[in-house]
C-alpha cells in the first residue's frame, strides 16, 4: 500500500514544473510580419500560368550543377480569353489597341540596388540554401521589368518570362515561392 500512495504522489508532482513551463511558452510575445498584396484596377482579367506551354502553377526546374545553371524554363501569364473581364479589353475591338499591364512579385528576393522588380528568388526550403531562382522578364517594355505594353498578338503569350535555377555551393533540394499582382491599366 505504501508503494501505491508514492508513486500516486509522484504522479501529482511530476506535472507542477511542467505547468510552469507551459505557461512561459504561452505567455511569451512572439512578432512576425505579414504581407499583404492587391491591386486596384479599371479592368479585371484573370490570368493563366504556363510553365513550358503547359497549363500549371509548378515549374520545375531541372537540375543544376553546384556552381551552375540549370535550363530556362519559360513561365507564361496570359489572359483567360474566356471571362468576360478578358474579353472586354480593348484589344477585343480593336486590334491595334494596346493594353498597359504592371506585374509586381511578392516572395523571398535578394534586395537589388535600384531594382524596383526584384528577380533573384532566395529558397525558402531544401538543403541547396545558398540557391536562387532567376526570373527574368521577357518581353517587358521597360528595364525595370514590371510593365508589359499587350497587344491582340500578345493574348496567346501575355507577360512573358524565364526562370533559371543558380547552383551555390550546397548540394541538395531547392524549393521556393512567389506571388504576382498584376495591374490592367
């Protein structure tokens, strides 16, 4: 009987330090950030994502030796000609119209000096830490790559762009992500 009454005491002790510790953990600020992304518009179109002229949001992106390059893999965003905000562009009517579009990405860049698009995508996981995306605009009108000047021609192609997978000095997997907002103006 003795036996029973220790160990019944052990067990309502044992708790008591971990309480403690539970309620530090809990009690502790924790701050982080959040990014919020929008856009305000005169036109809403939504757009389609190719990745090497098939209809997906993944782009794989090969291999690349450490130190080295990987293949360009052709990223394509181009109007869903069969909403009717697509369809109300005023290409639409007019084929010699052209159509001003911003694309601005959200994700984990490198800081550039004066970019006001940043095109070095850092990893956010995998074992290839010292890796980075290159995305790089195609057919932007302008250096900083973030507006398009669109016409009819361009809904088969819209904004386009390469992604480059950069080897660094660690082996391993690369995994990443990006968001795009896109202005119609």
């Amino acid at each position: 009987m003795m036996k029973k009454r220790i160990m019944g005491t052990g067990i309502l002790f044992v708790p008591a330090p971990f309480a403690g510790i539970f309620m530090m953990s809990s009690s502790q600020a924790f701050t982080g950030e959040v990014q919020f992304v929008g856009v305000v518009e005169s036109v809403s179109c939504d757009l389609i994502t190719e990745v090497d002229d098939v209809n997906t949001g993944l782009a794989q992106l090969g291999r690349s030796p450490k130190g080295g390059t990987g293949p360009l893999v052709r990223i394509n965003l181009k109007p869903d000609m069969n909403l009717p905000g697509c369809q109300a562009l005023p290409w639409v009517s007019d084929s010699a119209q052209v159509v001003n579009v911003s694309i601005s990405w959200v994700g984990p860049f490198v800081p550039g000096p004066a970019e006001t698009n940043p095109t070095i995508l850092k990893p956010q996981s995998g074992l290839a830490t010292d890796a980075v995306v290159e995305l790089l605009p195609l057919n932007a009108n302008d250096a900083s790559g973030r507006f398009f000047n669109l016409t009819a021609a361009d809904q088969r192609t819209g904004l386009q762009h390469t992604a480059q997978l950069k080897g660094g000095s660690e082996a391993g997997d690369y995994q990443s992500a990006a968001a795009f907002v896109i202005a119609w103006q």
